[in-house]
C-alpha cells in the first residue's frame, strides 16, 4: 500500500487555518506567494515526514500485537496450570514444545488453548477443580 503525502497550501495563517492545518494532519504547507525553490524542498521534506510517521505506526502496531499475544499466552498458562496441575514453568514449556512440534508460535498455540477451554466451557465440560 502506498500511502499519500498530505501537503496543505496556504493563503495566509491564522489561528484558524493553523488549527485546520493540524486536524487535516498535513505533511508540510505551501504558502503564498507559491515560489519554486520553496517548492522542492517542501516535497522532500513532508514526503520524509510521512515516511517517518508511516515506520512509526507499523511499530506500534506490531508493538500491539506483541503485547496481545503476552497476554494470551499468560492465560493459555494459567489455564493450563490450572486445569493440568501444571506449574507456570512447566505449562510454558509444554506450549512451547508443541508450537516447535507443530511449526506454529507458542501465540497460535495459547489461541488453540484459550479456544478449547471456552468450547468446553460452553459444553459445561470446564474443570471444576480449576481455581478462578
């Protein structure tokens, strides 16, 4: 996907032209008197910003994706300790050995886990030795 440069042009600033600046989340601002050299360099830069902003935001999403899955795969163990008399060491490793068995991440694997408890829970199949 490409993503576009936002570069905004300007008859004059005001407050309220600065504040429209802000919300359209331009790249950079042309203003009147439209001159050339100013042009160029412009472009080059509000192309950089955007290029910028664009690497940061793949970032953060992979960040949060990182952080989703730490979270799954603390449940996945703590249902696994729970339901298997595991403890958290061991449960991981037990996730982990099969993710290397089945060419998957230890993340599917806790997905796989996290899914089965809840159909068996929905079953009425839960453990009822499983501490909540």
């Amino acid at each position: 996907m490409i993503d576009a440069t936002l570069i905004a042009l300007s008859d004059y600033e005001s407050p309220t032209t600065l504040k429209l600046l802000l919300d359209t989340s331009a790249h950079g601002v042309i203003t009147r008197p439209f001159r050339s050299a100013g042009v160029l360099s412009t472009l080059v830069l509000a192309r950089s910003a955007q290029s910028f902003q664009a690497r940061l935001q793949s970032k953060v999403l992979k960040l949060e994706d990182t952080i989703k899955s730490c979270r799954q795969i603390e449940k996945a163990i703590r249902l696994l300790s729970d339901s298997q008399q595991l403890s958290e060491t061991q449960a991981y490793e037990h996730m982990r050995a099969r993710a290397t068995k089945l060419r998957i991440t230890v993340a599917e694997v806790s997905a796989m886990i996290i899914d089965a408890h809840e159909a068996m829970e929905k079953l009425g199949l839960g453990n009822p030795n499983a501490k909540r």
